[in-house]
C-alpha cells in the first residue's frame, strides 16, 4: 500500500469516526432533551390520588406559584407532596441523604468523607425513634404527606433529569425520611456548634484562659440587642507564650454566616395599624432553591376566624409552611447562634479499657456498626456512644470529648406546632406555639393584625446547671449537665417592646440572665443588626418598601473601623508605588458593599488577612488551611488588640503590630496582582462578589449548566451589610409582609419554583431576586388548574 493509499484510508476512517461521533451526540443530547421534557411537573388536567379524602386543586400562576384548595389540612400536606415530588424530588432525595450520611451511595466516593462525619449521628436510627412517638394527628398528615410524595414521583413522565446522568434510580419516599429532611437542616444551621467549644479549648491550652476569653467573647461593641444590653469589655492578658507557627499561604476567605435577617414594626408605626414583618434568609443559593413557595387554602371554617389561608414558604420534604403570613399572624425566622452543642469530656475508668464514668457509675463505650456505601461497595464505620451522644473530637490534652447536642433528643423534631403557628390568630398564640416546636432553634420575630410584634426563640433549649457551656467539661460526677429542656416560661422573650421594634441578624439578642439561659452558639458580630436597628430607628412610619429597601441595604459600617487603620498602615509606605495606589480608593470609599467599589473590596481583603495572620499565629493552621481558627467573635478581639496593641502580646512570628499590619498589606497586594494584574482600579468588589447560583452537578458536568444555570452576575452586599451575599450564598428569600394585608406584601427568591428545566416557568421570579425589583407575595392570576381525585 502507497503512502498516498494509506493516509487516504486513515482519513477515511478519521471521517467516519467524526461523523459517528457526532451521530452519537446528537443521539444521546436528544434522548436527555427528551428526558428533560418528560421529567417535567405536570400542570393540567385531573390525577388519581388514592388516600385523599375530598377533590384538591392546584391553582399555578405564570410564576409556578400554587395556590392548593382542599378540605382539610391532611388533603393540603397530600398535594404539597405532590408538588414537592413534581419539582423538587432530586433535592428533597439529597436532602435526606446529606440527613442520613448516605450521600455516597448517590454521589459516589467523594462524598464518603462528609458520610463518615454525618453518621456518627445515627440520624436515620433517632428519625425511627421519633416516628414511633409521633402523636397519632401530626402522622396522619405526615403520612398524607409521604403519600403525596411518592404519587407526585410517580407520576412524572421521566424521573427527574438528575438521576439519568448519574445511572441512579429514584427511591420512594418514606415518613422517615422527612425527618431525615429537618436533620438536614440541623447539620447545616448547627452542625458545627461544637466546634467554638474546641477552639476555645486549643485556645486555653496554648495561650491560657485569659487569651481564650479574648480570642472568643461573647459578644461584640457592634452588638444591637433588643433590650439595651452590653457585655463586659474583653480582659486583656499581660502576656503570652507560644511558638511561631509557620504563615499561613491560603488566601483568607470569610466563611458564609448561616442565619438571616428578620425584624418587625407594630401597628402604630404602619398605615393600616396591622404589624409588619421582613424576613429574609441567608443560605446558599442554588439550582433549585432551598425554598418552595405555595398558598394553602382550607375550605370551611376551622377554629375562631374561619378557613385557613397561608401563603409563604415550604421545605421541600415536609409539609408546613416555614415562613409566610395566614391574615392574622405573619412570622419569619433566623438562626439563633443559641448555645445547642456541649463538649462533655469522656473520662476513662481506670484499668477498664472502654469504660467511662457517669454519675451512674461506670458504663462501656457503645460500639456501632454501620456501613458507608457507593454504588461500588460498602465499607465499615463504628460509631463510638455514650450516654450523652457520639465521641466526636479530642482535646489538645488527648481526652476525648462527647457531642452532646439538642438534634440527639426525641422532641429535637416536633412538626404539629408548626401547624399551629400556621393557624395562630394572635401574636401571644404564635409564641406559646414557638416555644413547642421541634426544629433547628431560631430567632422567630412575630406581627399579628392587630398590630403586635414580638420576638421568642422558637425551639428547644438546654437547661444547663453546674457550667456556662462556653468550655469543654467533665458530666462524670454529676455536677454538670442538662436538666432536660428551658420550660416554655424561661425561653427568652419579647412582647410589645415601648419602642415597637424587634429585629434580630444572628448576633446577640438579649443580654444578662436571658443571655444565660440561651449560651453562646457562636453569634454573629453585630454589624447587621446595627444597621438594620439604624434604619428601623430612622422612620417613624413604614410601608413594604420601606422594608425591602432594608433588606437590599449595603452598609458595611464594620469595614470602617478597618479603613481608619489601613490608612495609617498605607501612610507609613510612602515610597511603595502598588500600596501608594491603595490610598485615593480606600479614602474615597462611601461606606456600601457597591459591586464598582474598589475601596471596599481592599478594606476586606486587609481585614481578612489580618485576623486570619492574627489566629494563625496565635493558634497555628488548621487541617484546612483554607480556613482560620477564627470566629466571628474575632472582629472583637483584633479591635481590641489592634487598640491597645500590647507589646506582650504582638501574634507569635511578629517583630510589632505595626509589622503584622504590613504582612497584611502585602498579602492584599499579591491579591491585587493576581486578580488584577497589578492594576488597582480593577480590583473592584462586583469581580469578586458574583451571585453564583448554580446546579450542583454543574461542577461535575461543566455543560449542563448551559441547561439549568442562570447567566451570573455581579452582586452587591457583603456578610457584614444587611444584604449580606456570598459568592453562592446569602438572601434564599425575601419576604415583607403585614398580615390581613397579603396583597401588598413582597416576595423575592432566586431560582424559581421549579427544579426542572423544561418546566415553562423555570427561573422566572430570579432576575427580580437578583436585581431587587418588588414582585408581590400573592401567587398571580392562574394559568394553569390541576385537580387531584380521590
């Protein structure tokens, strides 16, 4: 064969693998276009659903946003499966996995690291124990829930699109599993409080107790408190002794703040003297959302004020409503940071290896077994029990330490109450519901109709006695524990404050005995509340949006603290061209998050990288060097040292504060190289801060965010201003509200309702999320009537 015959062939065949190859692709994009359309909600027509009692209608507005009219609350839990199950059954199956720690055997050996983590809390195990105490009611709506669920899956034309790119198969749904869902969301608004309680003790067994309390106070001068309190000034040590740890290369990062922002005016301060309630909470932001909105109708009367009538927000995997208004009572929640994790140290019995002691005397160590699967095998992890929870950690001394943690207990989930704030006529009958729910504890702010406004944590809360719960202590002889749960009668509340304001943001609420009570779960600085309190404080009257303007706020008045000393930083390199050009932006900064601001996004990154520095030096690099040994209580503490700047205690590896200032300028500068090529001016916050609401197999499968992402852009807020925004995180939704008065209330959630792309109303709704624009709370004229038949 001639070298002309041969590469003739070889094109040949080069050709038709081309063409294959693009057959092929056609092919298979054309069955996953297919599946696409087929997994799609169904919007029309009339179901068959065995198990309801009476004909539902699903009502949809040209957003997806349901109203859903049936005869009895059962009927109404049934349909919101439904719905749940049409539009969001992939992250409802996550969800309960992530629960469970069973996300490896959908996602693969990557996520067995996270499953490890998880399973020491047996969740699946305690949700089994639940349901088997679940009050007879609460399970006959669970359980027309669960029904619904699995019908909603069941009647979709394709499982839902995830599922085919994963080889997997959809599971149905079971009333554990709902449970699985509420745990879920104790992991991610609790799941790290016992982590204050080990850095404070690396803290204390490094530097000393004095040091500790500095590094982690209980609260911050930014603070806002609803009753006026003040914490003691932090003590200031006359020294310290530690070793320089190595510095730490990992740009510093702000982690995301999980909570919210949420406040409310009494009527006086309204037009229609009916309170009003702003609720906006910050998770991260995804492909579907965390939320899903809906409208419960009830027909007929039920109780004092007649049908019920909720509109607000859903968790897909379970059936109350979250957040919303029902004409008499609106509510909205935020993380309470209330101290809900303890550190118990596990003391060993000497020459009895596995034993511990308890005020019961001696008792071995629970060995479990569970298994860890992937879709290509199972491994074994043993879980190590005590009587007060799971051993989790080890303190720098080697003892071992016990979570013990309100998730754990048999009334850490408790749905009936909910139901019950759903249906609340009154302020006082919302709280009294508040304080019996089992969920996450929040900070819940209340406005009723008739213009009353309170705040109450909504929740269960330990009882301590014999420790503060700020450090890790020994239960073993019985001289410290849990007495159980605070009674309804010593959980902190406010009712009708003389000011006729209640806000709160994740900081510190209330002060002295309340403050006790509560314990420190690691709250937030102030900054947020600061502000949002300025801007209740600066009208005498509001309207929705006066509130929406509140919530879209980007004040960062933390950062001005920050400017004044990295101007004097700057004014001491004169000669140094690249921090001489920091000078004129960081002057000319005007106080706002603003996504052109170049002045603020140099102000943040000095910040970081000088309370990251700080905590490095003093407490070393974590396992993750991307992260810091510091809380948010370190906005305290560098003010403080910053300060005074005690020559005794310059962080390890420092010759002076001033040298720490400049290691910090210089970390700003590389960023300034790096992510801008040298040029200042185009260091600005908006090419940083981007709103980043993606698909999470986007990562994996670059292209299918072609399919389900919206375009991204740049966004403006920050952790430290009211519209705090994270680079994938911040506001899920955003509610104003004031009860009777539904019609005037706003909504905004990124995303949209629907988790499948070919839904026709997909992400209709974020462009307003993202931009701001008032969109009303009330689903809009029906476009599209699905009936369910019994």
């Amino acid at each position: 064969m001639t070298t002309r015959a041969f590469l003739r062939r070889i094109g040949l065949v080069l050709g038709i693998s081309v063409i294959l190859i693009c057959i092929l692709t056609v092919v298979a994009l054309g069955w996953f276009a297919v599946r696409l359309e087929r997994s799609a909600p169904r919007l029309e027509g009339n179901v068959s659903a065995p198990g309801l009692t009476a004909p539902v209608t699903i009502a949809r507005d040209g957003d997806g946003v349901p109203t859903v009219t049936g005869n009895s609350r059962a009927d109404l839990a049934y349909a919101t499966g439904y719905l749940h199950a049409q539009e969001r059954f992939f992250q409802m199956d996550t969800l309960r996995r992530v629960g469970a720690g069973e996300l490896a055997a959908l996602f693969g050996p990557q996520a067995l690291a996270m499953d490890r983590k998880t399973r020491l809390h047996r969740f699946r195990a305690r949700a089994n124990q639940v349901l088997a105490r679940i009050a007879p009611g609460e399970r006959r709506i669970l359980d027309a829930y669960v029904t619904g669920v699995n019908r909603g899956l069941a009647d979709l034309g394709a499982p839902p699109f995830e599922y085919a790119l994963l080889r997997q198969t959809p599971q149905r749904w079971t009333a554990a599993d709902s449970l699985l869902a509420v745990y879920a969301m104790y992991l991610d608004l609790q799941g790290g409080g016992l982590a204050l309680e080990l850095q404070r003790a690396r803290a204390t067994a490094r530097l000393g107790g004095g040091m500790a309390d500095l590094l982690y106070p209980l609260g911050t001068e930014l603070d806002a408190p609803l009753d006026g309190s003040t914490v003691p000034e932090p003590f200031v040590p006359a020294g310290l002794s530690a070793d320089a740890p190595a510095r730490n290369p990992a740009p510093a990062v702000e982690p995301m703040v999980k909570g919210s922002n949420n406040w409310a005016v009494a009527g006086a301060l309204t037009n229609t003297g009916a309170a009003m309630v702003a609720n906006d909470m910050h998770l991260g932001t995804r492909i579907p959302n965390t939320w899903y909105r809906v409208r419960l109708m009830q027909r007929g009367a039920r109780g004092r004020g007649g049908a019920l009538d909720v509109v607000g927000v859903t968790l897909p995997g379970i059936f109350p409503t979250v957040v919303g208004s029902n004409g008499f009572v609106a509510w909205g929640f935020t993380v309470a940071n209330a101290d809900t994790h303890d550190a118990v140290i596990v003391e060993p019995v000497a020459g009895r290896p596995g034993w511990y002691r308890t005020p019961a005397g001696p008792r071995p160590v629970r060995h479990i077994a569970e298994r860890l699967c992937t879709p290509k095998g199972c491994e074994a992890l043993v879980v190590r029990e005590t009587i007060w929870g799971p051993i989790v950690a080890k303190l720098p001394d080697g003892r071992e330490v016990a979570d013990r943690w309100i998730a754990h207990d048999a009334q850490a989930i408790r749905l009936a109450p909910m139901l019950a704030i759903e249906g609340a006529r009154d302020a006082a009958s919302a709280v009294r519901a508040a304080h019996r729910v089992g969920l996450p504890n929040e900070n819940m702010v209340i406005g009723d109709r008739d213009g009353h406004v309170a705040w109450t944590i909504a929740g269960q809360v330990p009882q301590r006695f014999g420790f503060d719960g700020r450090t890790a202590t020994s239960w073993a002889d019985g001289r410290a524990g849990w007495r159980g749960m605070l009674p309804p009668d010593q959980v902190p509340t406010i009712m009708d404050p003389g000011d006729e304001r209640v806000w709160t943001a994740n900081a510190r609420v209330v002060g002295g005995a309340a403050l006790t009570r509560l314990g420190d779960g690691g709250y937030d600085d102030g900054s947020r509340a600061r502000e949002i309190r300025r801007r209740l404080f600066a009208r005498a009257r509001f309207v929705e949006r006066d509130m929406l303007s509140i919530q879209l706020d980007t004040a960062a008045p933390r950062a001005l603290f920050w400017r004044s000393v990295m101007l004097r930083a700057l004014a001491r390199h004169p000669d140094d061209r690249g921090l001489r050009a920091m000078i004129a932006p960081v002057k000319a900064w005007n106080g706002h998050a603003d996504t052109g601001s170049v002045g603020y996004r140099l102000i943040r990154a000095f910040r970081l990288e000088i309370i990251k520095n700080a905590y490095v030096a003093y407490l070393g690099v974590p396992d993750d060097s991307r992260t810091s040994y510091a809380g948010p209580g370190a906005e305290q503490a560098l003010r403080t040292l910053l300060r005074r700047r005690p020559p005794a205690l310059v962080p390890p590896g420092y010759a002076s504060w001033d040298a720490l200032l400049d290691a910090g300028l210089g970390d700003v500068a590389k960023q300034v190289r790096g992510a801008a090529h040298g040029r200042v001016d185009r260091f600005t916050w908006g090419a940083y801060m981007h709103a980043d609401v993606r698909h999470p197999l986007g990562k994996a499968i670059p292209l299918l965010r072609l399919i389900t992402d919206p375009a991204d852009h740049a966004v403006p807020g920050d952790g430290g201003a009211p519209r705090a925004q994270y680079a994938g995180g911040g506001a899920s939704e955003r509610l104003v509200v004031s009860p009777g008065h539904e019609a005037q209330g706003l909504f905004h959630m990124p995303g949209g309702q629907s988790g499948a792309p070919f839904a026709p109303y997909y992400l209709a709704g974020h462009e307003a999320w993202l931009n701001g624009e008032p969109r009303p709370l009330l689903p809009g004229l029906t476009r599209w009537t699905l009936t369910l038949h019994p």
